[in-house]
C-alpha cells in the first residue's frame, strides 16, 4: 500500500497529503485500474482501462504516462496542460489500437490544483470525483454514461441505475476516436476539504458515510478499499484521496 504523503506543490501556496490505492478485486484476473499520485506537482489521476487482453491496462498506462510527462520538467501544471495531455494520451490509443486492430479504451478522471487551491477537475467516461467539506459529499463529475442518460431524462432512478444490465456501459471514453470531449469542472478548495478520484469499481458500491470516517487519510483509503471488496469485488477498484490543508 502507498502511505499518504505530505507535500506543498510547486509555487509553496498549498499544503495538503494524499493517498492512492488499487486493487485487482475479487473476480478480474488483471488490473486494468491505474493511479498518477503526484502531490509535489499539485497532480493526480486515475484510469480504468477497457478492453481486458486486448490492453484496457495499456490505455490506462498510456493516460498515466501522459501524466508524468506533465511534470517531467519539474514545472507546476496547469489547466489547460492537463486537458492537452488527457487528448494526447487519447491520440495514443487511437493509433495504438488502429495499428493493432484492437478495441482497448479507458475512463480517466484527474484533478490539477493550482497553488491558490483552486482544483480544475477533468474526466471522460464514468470515473468519478467527490468533494467532502464540512460533513456534506457532493460529487463533481457527471457519469457519461448509459444510465445516466436514462436518469438524466427521467426514465431510470438512481437506484435501479446500479443494477442495470447495461450499467457498466460508457458514451464516452479515450480510444474510441480523434475527437474527445473532455469535461471539466473547477472548484476553490478550503482548509479540510477532501478530494477523492476513483473508478467505478468503488463508486458502485461507494455510500456518503464511507467518506465521513474519522481517522487518516491511510485508513479511510483502506476502509474505502475494503468495501468495496466486501460489497461488489467484481472490478478492479482504484481511488486516489487529497486531504487540503
């Protein structure tokens, strides 16, 4: 397990500690989950990769190391430089796929936050973000996804959502095509915010109160872990948590 690490990022305006998880789950055979836990750099991901041993773990690598090559100059990142390397790592994809004739693709979500604590959030697909503060959970990210449409135009509720025969269905996701739309969504962090990015290996089986333990940042990335297991386990389930201030 990778222990939660304090870090001030580049600009020394931002003091928070964050921890990343994966895990295989109890049914899949490999992980296609991958996390990009960067704090010195205010820099965060994580891609759930589609395709099984056609390279779903290949995508979410390719996402990752788009990532990294982000703060590979030792630079702070930024909005937009986060929305160009999530199309890059598409791009790579797309060809890897086109030459291989295969149908590998990923979901990512990925947080940059800026040393004045403002966090751009960006995300394709149904991996999500949260936001925890002052005992409320609200989630930032909008599923593109088959039943969310159905809930979005009123024909399936939230609940029925979870067991639906077509739940694990994405409308969109990297590797499909060229041209991606990457959704954002911007918020100012305060002191004891938490920010939590994960696959839907945990937000399927993911309750608010999950969220509102008391304890670390290591803890509760474990308790969060090991719900999921004990509730679904059917996917892989991958998160990463941001704890400001």
């Amino acid at each position: 397990m990778m222990p939660a690490v304090a870090s001030r990022v580049a600009g020394g305006a931002f003091m928070g500690q964050s921890v990343a998880r994966s895990h295989v789950g109890r049914v899949r055979a490999i992980n296609e989950d991958r996390v990009f836990d960067c704090p010195d750099h205010g820099l965060w991901g994580v891609a759930d990769g589609m395709g099984g041993h056609a390279g779903g773990d290949i995508a979410a690598q390719t996402i990752v190391t788009a990532l990294r090559a982000m703060v590979a100059g030792g630079d702070a990142p930024d909005a937009p430089a986060l929305i160009g390397a999530i199309h890059a790592a598409n791009a790579a994809i797309v060809a890897r796929n086109g030459a291989l004739g295969s149908d590998a693709g990923s979901t990512v979500v990925a947080a940059q936050i800026a040393p004045d604590a403002t966090a751009t959030i960006a995300w394709v697909g149904d991996s999500r973000a949260y936001l925890v503060r002052g005992g409320a959970v609200r989630q930032l990210t909008h599923d593109h996804s088959f039943v969310q449409d159905l809930i979005d135009a009123g024909l399936l509720s939230v609940e029925a959502a979870v067991r639906h025969p077509r739940a694990n269905v994405v409308t969109r996701a990297l590797g499909v095509a060229l041209a991606l739309d990457v959704a954002t969504v911007v918020v100012k962090l305060l002191p004891g915010d938490l920010l939590l990015l994960c696959s839907d290996g945990l937000s399927r089986s993911l309750h608010d109160g999950d969220l509102l333990a008391a304890g670390s940042l290591d803890a509760l990335a474990d308790t969060l872990i090991a719900n999921a297991l004990a509730r679904d386990g059917s996917d892989n389930t991958s998160l990463v948590a941001i704890r400001y201030g």
